[in-house]
C-alpha cells in the first residue's frame, strides 16, 4: 500500500494545528498551577509583555462601545465564529499581529447582549463596527510591520464604512 502524501499547505496547516494544541496544552497547565508558582516560569520581563498585551485589548475596548445596546463595552464577539484563531481574553499569549487581525474579526459587546446572542434571543446589528486597533493604541516597542498591519486593517474598515 502506497503512503499518502500531503500537500504543502495541508502539511503547514497541520503543523499549525499541532502547535496551537501545544500552545494551549502548556497554558492550561500553567494556569493550574498557583500565581506564585506560575510566576517563576515566566520572566519579569515576560509578565509585563503579558500585561501590555492584555491591557492594549482593555484599553480598545474601553474605547468602544456595545454594538447592541450602546452600553460598556466588556466582550468580544466574534462575528464568523469559523475564522477565529483564539479569544481576545488569552491576548497575552500572541503577537501584536495577531492581536490586531484577530480583533477586525471581533465586535464590541456587554456580556448581557454578548450571552442573549449565543442564545439566541438578540441579534447582532449587520452595521455593527467591528473591534478596529488604532495603529496609536500599539505600543512604542510594537513591530514596525504590525503598526502597517493595523494602518492597513484601519484604512479598510474606513473604505467599508464610507
């Protein structure tokens, strides 16, 4: 019997896949552990790269509003659940390019609107504007190529809008 050979990019995607397990299998674990514990497996330097990314998606969250009601802004739905990498709470664990795509798939929502739309009872607005990173919000020490990214994903969110 032949062996099946993948395609390249059925090859890259299973890799993909296979490092985003990895990736939420040490998370998981490491969440288990206490704080005092888990803070010994990351560095100084890495718990305030946690902290900043977390805070950048706060920060932007708090500067919309819900797309339901007008309310506080608290949740991020994902508008195309089939396109979604990861959720924006675990934001720490990725790159600011990553954190940038990932939100222009998002729309800002309470968590009252944002539990009655997964059941069912409200339905997001069509014209609702999704969860767009000002390149300004990012910080100083942020990728040059990521700053473009979010200036590009910002520009088409404008086109769309107009």
């Amino acid at each position: 019997m032949a062996a099946h050979r993948l395609s390249p990019s059925e090859r890259r995607r299973r890799e993909k896949l296979q490092v985003k397990r990895q990736n939420e299998k040490q998370y998981r674990r490491l969440m288990a552990l206490p704080q005092a514990e888990r803070n010994a497996f990351t560095s100084k330097r890495q718990r305030g790269v946690y902290a900043q990314r977390s805070g950048l998606v706060r920060r932007v969250r708090a500067a919309h509003a819900c797309a339901v009601c007008g309310g506080v802004c608290q949740h991020s739905h994902h508008v195309d659940p089939a396109s979604k990498s990861f959720e924006l709470g675990k934001a720490a664990l990725h790159s600011y390019a990553e954190i940038v795509r990932e939100s222009a798939k998002t729309v800002c929502v309470c968590a009252k609107d944002h539990r009655a739309i997964h059941m069912g009872k409200a339905a997001l607005p069509s014209d609702a504007p999704r969860l767009i990173i000002p390149p300004e919000m990012l910080p100083p020490q942020a990728p040059l190529k990521t700053v473009r990214l979010a200036r590009r994903i910002a520009w088409r969110s404008r086109i769309r809008s107009n």
